[in-house]
C-alpha cells in the first residue's frame, strides 16, 4: 500500500513538474537580458533580472487596447454562453419535443468537428452577415464574440444538461404547489443548484476566447484597434530577429487574467467538476 501511495504521488510530482516548467521557463525569459536569453549557455536562473520587456511591452503601441478587446470578447462570450447554456439545459432537460434526441445528437457533432475545417465557412458566413448586420461583421470584436459562442455552446448545453437533470423534480413540484411561476423556479430554484456546472463551462469559455488566435487573426483583417492579445503578440515576431524577451514579458502578463479567473471561481470549479462527474 505505502509503495503504491509513493508511486503515485512520485508520477504526481513529475506530472506537476512537467505543467508547470513551460511557465516557469516562460517567466524567467522575461525576466532575462535580452544577450542571456540567446545566450548558448543555457541555464534555470538568472543573475541580472530585468523589467525591461515588461516595460516596453506596456509602453508599447496599443497594448492596452489589446487587453481590453480580449478582456471584453472574453467576459461577454462568458456571460452569453453561460445564460444561453443555461436555458437551453433547461429546455432539453425539462421538456419533451420532437427531435430532442436529435438535438443533443448534433450538440456532440458539433463538438467533434475541427476548428480549422470551419474557419473558412465562418468567413463567408460573418461576411455575408456583415452586410446586414454592420455589428457582428468583419474587422469587429461582434465576430469573435459570434464564433465563440457558436464552438463554446455545444459543450456548455451538454455539460449543463446533466446538472440540470441532477435537480430533483420534487423541488419544482413543491415551489410549484406554494404558488411559484415557471421563470420563479428557473431563477430562484435551478439556477442556484446549478450554479457550479455554470462555473465550469465559464471556464472553458473564457480560456478559449481569451487564448484565440487563429479566429483573431482571420476575422479581423485591416482594422487594428480591434486587435486582441494572442494576435497582437506578431508584432515581436521579425523578419530579421525574433524579440524573445518581448514574446514572453506579453505572455506572462497575457496568463495573468486566467490565473485571477482560477482563483476567483476555483471553489465552485471543483464543485461543478465533481458534480460531472457524479453524475
């Protein structure tokens, strides 16, 4: 039993280990002078750290205007596709209707296609959408909130669906014979009780808009201060040398969002977790 313990918590640590090097490594390049970091002399430390990639990276054109694009296509794509998840749980979930099954059937579907299969449709799609609805058109951050809830929805209805159905009918019943409404039990009753599953899939959906590149690079073509974060990073990258130092100071402050959002809702990440598993 000791031997098996030890086992696994020795694969525990190398696994953390393995995790967590990438990061390591990525902040202490930044913390490098630009000469250590192309240096051939490849060492885990540095003796002269420095601020300075941090420094000219907000001080350089636009950063903040970047952040606060992806800041705001992250937290709206969150805040929608957790109130549609929500309803559409709901819907699946509590109602009966005709192709239902099939419903939930192209929810998987969805899931399973690749991005870049898609991304070419999309194109033409936001184009012509574009023309009718100026908003949610090329070079706006109205696309990338539109195709970012169009591949975040599926895996939020279905994961939603089971914390859902793990509310027991007899609450509604009960709110029900006390004179509760329909949208009362919704808000007041569900909601509540599935408030963890909701946490979950917010984190799912704010790494995905938060770390787009490939959606950020296609749909935003000519106009720039629509520009986000992961995009914005080609700025570093140089036909004759590649600014390492600046890469990774805009990568390291670029994690810092998604490591606030962890602690801010870990609790109820592990809660809503579990509960998946559960059930």
């Amino acid at each position: 039993m000791k031997r098996a313990r030890l086992a696994a918590n020795t694969i525990a640590i190398l696994a953390a280990v393995v995790t967590i090097f990438p990061i390591y490594w990525m902040v202490l390049s930044a913390l490098k002078p630009a000469g250590e970091i192309t240096s051939l002399s490849v060492r885990p430390w540095t003796l002269s750290p420095t601020l300075e990639h941090f420094r000219r990276v907000l001080t350089g054109e636009n950063f903040a205007r970047y952040f606060l694009n992806s800041l705001g296509v992250a937290l709206t794509v969150v805040v929608l596709s957790a109130l549609v998840a929500f309803l559409a749980a709901v819907a699946v979930t509590r109602f009966r209707f005709r192709f239902r099954t099939t419903v939930l059937i192209m929810f998987l579907i969805a899931q399973m296609v690749p991005v870049e299969a898609l991304t070419i449709p999309l194109f033409f799609l936001v184009r012509d959408l574009g023309t009718a609805v100026p908003a949610v058109g090329l070079n706006t951050l109205g696309s990338l909130v539109l195709v970012h809830l169009a591949f975040t929805l599926p895996f939020a209805i279905w994961m939603m669906r089971g914390f859902v159905a793990a509310v027991p009918d007899a609450l509604e019943e009960a709110a029900m014979l006390d004179g509760a409404t329909r949208p009362v039990i919704l808000w007041r009753i569900i909601f509540p009780l599935v408030a963890p599953g909701l946490v979950a899939t917010s984190v799912f959906s704010f790494i995905t808009a938060w770390n787009d590149f490939v959606f950020a690079r296609t749909f935003i073509i000519s106009a720039k201060d629509n520009q986000t974060l992961p995009a914005a990073l080609l700025v570093f990258f140089k036909p004759d040398e590649n600014d390492w130092g600046g890469i990774m100071a805009a990568s390291t402050l670029m994690t810092i969002p998604v490591l606030i959002f962890f602690l801010v809702v870990q609790r109820r990440l592990v809660a809503g977790l579990a509960g998946a598993v559960k059930d």
